[in-house]
C-alpha cells in the first residue's frame, strides 16, 4: 500500500521530494507564452466567436500537410454545431448551457490546479430535438493543450469542452487545434493530442452485457434466499437450534445475532484479545493510507503542496504503512501455529493436509469469487462524473484476462495486471499457508530443532531479499526493475513476519499456563525496546526517502525492517496476555472490536468498491490537506463498513456456515481438562475439531 504511494510521489514529485536541504533552483516560465496562455481563460467566448460562422473548411484544417477524408459523421457534426451557433445567438437556453458548461484555463494554475472540470451534467443534460428522429445531445470532453512543453509534460492543462454528441474527437481536435494556435501564436506539435475520445462521455449508456446480467442476477438470487430465510427464521422458527443448518446459514437474523455477539474473552484465558485491536487498527491503516493515494489521482488544486507534504513526519504514517501487511502476516503465522499444535496433540501429530488446503480455499474464494465481477461490471454503473472510472490505482479491466489468475492465487508472480490489485496479499498468504503445514509437522515432531530451522529459513529468505536488491539494483522509488512485483508482491520477500509469527506462537504454545514474573524494569525495557522497534521502522528514513536512498542502505533498511516490526509486535502480544499491557491492552482488548474484527476480510475487499466511487464521483477540484483527507477517510471508512456488513450477511457468513456444516469433521470430544486450554481463535469462536485448522487473520482481514 505504501510502496505504490512512494513510487508516484517519487515519479511526479521528485524534484520537490529530494532529501536535500540545500536550496532548489527556482523553475522558470516564458512570461509571454504565460500570458499568450492566460487568453484560454475564455475559452468558450473565444471559440464561439472562431467559428460562429463555421464551415467546411474548418474541419478539413491543414489539408495539405494532414489531409484527413471527410466522413459522414464530419459533417452530422459541422450540421449539428452551424445549428448550435444559431440558437445560441438567438438565446436558445439550450445552447448557451452547451458552452456555459465548458470550462477555462484553471485559476492558480502555477500552484499545482492544471484541470478545470467545467459542467458535467449540465453538458450530459443538453438534449435538444431537432426533428422527430434527431437530437443534438451533449458529449462531455477533456481537452489539453501544453503550457511549457520545454519543462515538463506535467504542465499539461485539461480543461472540459462540450460538444455535440455527433462530433468525433477527432473532429474536436480540429477545431481546437486551429483555434488555440491563434490563441497561443505557437504551431501545436502533431503528437500531442487534445482531444481523446477515451476522455469523452455522453448521456447514453451501453446496454448491460451479460456478465452484468449475470452478476446482477446472482446477487439478486442471494438477496431473495437471505429475506426468505430471515422472514422464516423470525416469524416461524420456535428455536434457533432446530433451525434448519441452511436457513440459519442465509438468515440475516441469525447471522446478525453471531456478528454482533460480544463474548467475554475473560472466561478463557488462552483468548488473545489483543489480537482483535490490533487486527482493526491494522485494517483502519490500510483504509486510510488509500485513501491518501486515491487522492493522488483526482483534481487537485494544490499539487505543489506534496513535496512539503512529502517532507512531514506525518506523511510518513501513509508512506509507510506497509506495515499494516506486515502485521497481517504476523498475526497469521501467530494463529496459526496455536491452534493447529493443539490439535496436532489431540491428534497425536495427524493432519488433514487436503482438508486443510479445502477448508481455507472456500473460505476465501466465494467473496473473492463475486468482488471480481462486482469491480468489473457493478462499480462502473453505481455512479457518473467528469473522472469516474479513473481516479483510481487500478485497472479492472485487466480482469477480463487475469480473473483466473487471482482465484489460483498466483496472481503475485503470474501477471503484471493484477485484478483487484489489492488481492496481492491474499496470494502471498495463501502460498504461505500452503507450505505452512510442513512447518507445523517440524515444529511437532522436532520441537526447537524445528524452530531453528524456521529461524534459519526466514534469515535465508531476508538474504534473497538484500542481495536481489543489492545484485540487481532494484529501489522500491525505482521506475525500473518491476520493483513492486519483485519486492512488494513476492511471497519469498514477504515471509519474513509471518515465519516469525510462527516462531512466536511455538514460544507461547510451549509455555502455555507458565506465569511470566517480570519486575517493573523489565517491563519498562520490553515496552521500550518494542516501541523503538516500531518507530524506528515508521520514522527512521523521515527527510531521506527510500528512492533516495543508495541501493545498500535501502536493502538494509527494507530487510530489516520487515524482521524489526513483528518483533517489536510480539512483545506487545506477550505484554497484553501476562498482564504488562496497561492501557495499551485495555484498549486494543476491548470488546467493541469484536464486530469490525468479524467484518474485516469483506470491509478489506470491498473497501476500494467505496474509494473509487466517492472519489470518481466529484465534481469539482478539491484541496489536498491532512485534515481534508482525514474527513474523507470518515467518510469511506463509514460507507465501508456498511458495504462490509452487508457483503457479510449476503456471501461470507453464509459460505461460512455452510462450509462449516458440510465439512466439519466429527471427531470425539475432548476431555474437560483438555478443553479448557484449547485456544480459540481470533473471532472467539472455539478452536475447529482436527485437521480443519482455520487461521484468522487472512480469514478475517487484509491489507
């Protein structure tokens, strides 16, 4: 999450980024171009005054040099605007909201605001009947022209035009074309287009292809089982344990009543209440970093603000928040570890290992399985605006060809477009898991010979790591090298907390029910030490930048770092379970965790579903600030969390209790004393009977 943060600011930002105090040359502009430029601040005056007496002609400019045939569509659209210059001198409301609605040369363009976004609906709502079968409708476009291509191609401006949706963009660009070399008394280079098609939008909307249908139909189908259910459920059943297993598992009721059950994690002491803290704090990191990214991409006024942004110490929460993962991770490895060494012994060392890959494959894949489509085909429908569709980090086109890849859970190595860019982790997890198994039997069978060897793998895989980076020269701000795939998507650079995590739960499995009596020095020292370990990860690189940074430094940096995080995290898990939390545990065990704890794999899925839709939905340039962005992320977060549980009670709770229902195994129960150490899992629910063992943090949250 972080690292595509740096790689933009970096790629855009990077002379304002620099870890150099020394002062910067100040950039310079042609003050006669700027002021030649300044006249497109009345753009629409200007064009109307062009081409009020528009011909032919001026749709076949630079014949000679370009020649361009003219087509049918050419001339729909001269018709269409010689018609719209004369309602408009006639005062026809129609054609004046046709360019009332086209924007200018943005104000405080040298402060960074380079779009102007004009009237989007006012221009979509143009729709003017000319006879019984025609009408002039209105087509929304961007169009740019360069302001000082000498310095950088960033001082592009864009500004909304507005036309009739008969003209081409090639035809706009004609027309531009001519009139902004008047304007500008500069010859407008071929290869830079004004006017893209790809930018242009109208009112009509195509018809909905059949995965639309289909995706449409199924949640339709999931809807209509979940309002039966609960209708039954409520009115008909006498008692929740005679319900049918089916009904219960599609009633919203039932579903509702375990969501938001607050157990009291007291009454058994192997709970690790903690875990639930630190599992949201984590989820509310990842929201709030994206929130920042997506930002990036939409109508900023103030661009020239990030390169001091850039320099706080606040911005290093968002850039580095890549360790929201890296806690994933560790708690992963951490559950995992606890509850299958129980089961392990009860079973004398037996696992599943089939029924385990089963049990964890379809308890991720059906929400996943129905994010893909909802991406693809329902975000583009839920909304409309000038940007909508682009001001995001991801391309979900791409999972038209790579939908497969991401529910193989390969799609970190198999694909340089990932669909659902954020699933990334989902595949490093579930490689992890799969090699998991293997672990758990050395850590069973060879007890701390089998824990040096996972100590000496997880050193082994953080020495890849530094010396790819060294060898091969690969930078995380590098825009070379594929470095997000080779260094932020690679299970084999990502294991290292999550080999901890294990190495941690086999410490806390084979003291389980020991007393740990520290003094207050100690204590004062493991809070000390984790805290450092911690902010020495976040801040550490504050004023240098890892893209900044010699190749060496970085590679010690990164490797380090991923190992330094969950260290300091498992002092604060040992320090919260024997009593040495203090505030830090009373607020990261609170029961209040519990619901958003259970609802964090679907808020972590469908969380951008919520991004990109508020953000593709404005209408007006906004101001980039910390306190704007932290209004922003309320709002997402909200929204979010709404979306999440409805997701919840429509597809995860439901799988997940039918998955439970048909392949649980029927296994003798344990004896009283055995039980009571049975460690339960991160949703406090009690450990599952051998071999299905479930580990929770990937079950239950991501980044």
């Amino acid at each position: 999450m972080a690292s595509p943060l740096l790689v933009l600011f970096l790629a855009v930002f990077s002379a304002g980024s620099t870890v150099s105090h020394e002062l910067q040359p100040t950039p310079t502009m042609d003050r006669d171009h700027y002021m030649a430029a300044s006249r497109l601040r009345s753009l629409v005056t200007e064009f109307v005054d062009y081409y009020q007496n528009i011909t032919l002609a001026d749709l076949n400019l630079y014949q000679d040099e370009h020649p361009r045939l003219t087509t049918d569509q050419d001339l729909e659209c001269l018709k269409d605007l010689a018609l719209t210059m004369q309602d408009l001198s006639s005062g026809g409301i129609w054609a004046l909201r046709m360019f009332d609605s086209w924007g200018s040369l943005p104000s405080g363009m040298l402060y960074g605001n380079m779009l102007d976004l004009g009237n989007y609906d006012e221009c979509l709502n143009v729709d003017h009947a000319v006879t019984a079968s025609h009408s002039v409708r209105g087509k929304y476009c961007f169009a740019q022209v360069s302001l000082a291509a000498s310095i950088s191609s960033l001082l592009n401006i864009k500004t909304a035009v507005c036309f009739p949706a008969s003209c081409t963009a090639a035809s706009m660009d004609t027309l531009l074309r001519q009139l902004f070399e008047k304007l500008l008394n500069v010859e407008i280079g071929a290869d830079l287009q004004l006017v893209d098609e790809s930018t242009c939008k109208t009112a009509q909307r195509e018809p909905y292809d059949g995965l639309t249908i289909f995706i449409i139909v199924v949640l339709s189908v999931l809807c209509a089982l979940m309002a039966l259910a609960t209708l039954y459920d409520y009115f008909f059943a006498k008692d929740q344990k005679t319900l049918s297993p089916v009904v219960k598992a599609f009633s919203a009721r039932a579903n509702c009543r375990t969501l938001f059950q607050i157990v009291d994690t007291k009454s058994n002491p192997n709970v690790i209440a903690c875990l639930h803290g630190m599992r949201c704090l984590s989820f509310v990191w990842v929201v709030f970093g994206h929130v920042y990214l997506v930002a990036v991409m939409g109508p900023v006024m103030n661009y020239v603000d990030f390169p001091t942004w850039y320099q706080t110490v606040f911005s290093m929460l968002i850039k580095q928040g890549v360790y929201a993962v890296d806690t994933f991770f560790f708690l992963s490895g951490l559950l995992l570890v606890l509850i299958a060494l129980r089961t392990m012994e009860r079973t004398k060392g037996k696992l599943n290992i089939p029924l385990m890959y089963l049990n964890r494959y379809l308890r991720l894949t059906p929400l996943l399985a129905l994010a893909i489509p909802i991406y693809m085909r329902i975000l583009p429908i839920l909304g409309d605006g000038p940007l909508y569709g682009t001001v995001s980090f991801d391309n979900y086109a791409s999972c038209s060809d790579t939908w497969y890849l991401t529910l193989l859970y390969v799609q970190n190595y198999a694909t340089d477009s990932i669909c659902v860019s954020h699933s990334w982790y989902l595949a490093v997890d579930m490689q992890l898991y799969i090699v998991s198994p293997f672990l758990l039997i050395a850590l069973y069978k060879w007890g701390r010979r089998g824990a040096a060897g996972i100590l000496v793998l997880m050193l082994l895989l953080a020495s890849c790591l530094f010396s790819m980076m060294v060898i091969k020269n690969i930078s995380t701000g590098s825009l070379e090298n594929n470095p997000m795939k080779k260094l932020y998507y690679s299970t084999h650079t990502r294991a290292s907390p999550y080999l901890i995590g294990i190495l941690f739960g086999y410490f806390l499995h084979m003291n389980r029910g020991k007393p740990f009596r520290l003094g207050r020095v100690a204590v004062f020292l493991g809070w000390l030490l984790s805290l450092a370990l911690l902010f020495t990860c976040i801040f550490s690189v504050h004023g240098k930048g890892m893209g900044s940074l010699p190749v060496v430094e970085e590679a010690f940096y990164l490797t380090l770092s991923r190992i330094a995080w969950p260290l300091g995290l498992c002092w604060v898990v040992f320090a919260c379970m024997n009593g040495y939390g203090g505030l830090a545990n009373s607020f990261l065990s609170s029961p209040l965790w519990q619901p958003l704890s259970k609802l964090s794999y679907s808020a972590y899925i469908f969380h951008m579903v919520i991004e990109s839709l508020n953000a593709g939905i404005t209408r007006t340039n906004t101001y980039f600030s910390d306190y704007q962005m932290m209004l922003r992320f309320w709002s997402d977060f909200a929204f979010t969390v709404l979306f999440a549980f409805l997701m919840h009670i429509l597809i995860e709770a439901p799988f997940g209790s039918l998955q439970s229902h048909f392949l649980q195994t029927r296994k003798p129960s344990p004896k009283p004393a055995e039980a009571a150490t049975l460690p339960e899992g991160p949703t406090n629910k009690p450990a599952p009977d051998p071999p299905t063992v479930k580990d929770s943090p990937t079950s239950d949250v991501q980044e």
